[in-house]
C-alpha cells in the first residue's frame, strides 16, 4: 500500500511565497485543480482533505463509469470549539455537471460519499499517534 505522507516545514523568509488563496495545481485526474482556502490552518487542512478526497473520487469514478464530467467542484467549511480546540463537524456541497442523466450523476456522488477514505475515516474514528521529537 503507497505512503501518503506529508511535510510541512518553515522555509527562508526572503524565498518566494504564495498567498493562499486559489492556487491551480496539475492533478492526476483532469488537467488541473483550482484550491481555495483562507489560510493555512489545520481546520482548513482538515476542509481540504474532506474536499480533496471526494473530488478526487468522483473523478476516479466516473472515468471507471464511462462519464465525462465537465463541471466538479466541492466546498467544505465547519467550525471549531472548546479549550482544546476541537472540530463542530465538517459540512460539504458538490456541484457537478456532465455527459449522463442527473440520476445517474446524483448516483455517481452518492456512492463516492459512501466510500470516501477521509470523511469515512473522520466518521469511524482515526487513531493519531505522536512520534519522536527531534531536536535542531
């Protein structure tokens, strides 16, 4: 099974940097990808990844049906509360569009929701472990 493993570090504050508010990737599943996100903050990591994950499955899924989708995107928001800091809950809507009858479209959405790693794993519960620290 690949890693998904991530980095996140400080880097040079004179080096180029990138306001986050939409940035356009390549994506392995259509041409690009536009993101949007307030800033860079865990909750919104934690939107993006909601997001991130279903996007990438309709996509994935509707190449496996045969569909052609013109039109994807998923928004996701929620809020915080509590002394620590602790997720209200993550709410999500879809747009799409494309080359099948919108009962099958509604279809298409409704099994990827079923079946998204990230939100069913936020669902069921997911360990988080602490590793070693390393100091400078």
């Amino acid at each position: 099974m690949p890693a998904f493993d991530v980095d996140i570090r400080m880097a040079d504050a004179g080096g180029p940097a990138i306001e986050p508010g939409a940035l356009t990737f390549k994506h392995h599943l259509t041409d690009s990808a536009q993101i949007t996100i307030g800033a860079l903050s865990g909750g919104h990591l934690l939107h993006l990844a909601v997001a991130g994950c279903l996007f990438n499955d309709i996509l994935r899924e509707a190449g496996q049906r045969g569909v052609t989708i013109t039109e994807l995107q998923v928004t996701a928001d929620g809020a915080f509360a509590g002394d620590p800091l602790l997720s209200t809950g993550v709410h999500y809507d879809v747009t799409i569009a494309g080359d099948a009858p919108d009962t099958e479209l509604h279809s298409l959405v409704a099994d990827c929701q079923e079946a998204s790693a990230v939100a069913a794993s936020l669902r069921r519960g997911t360990p988080v472990e602490a590793g070693e620290v390393h100091i400078g």
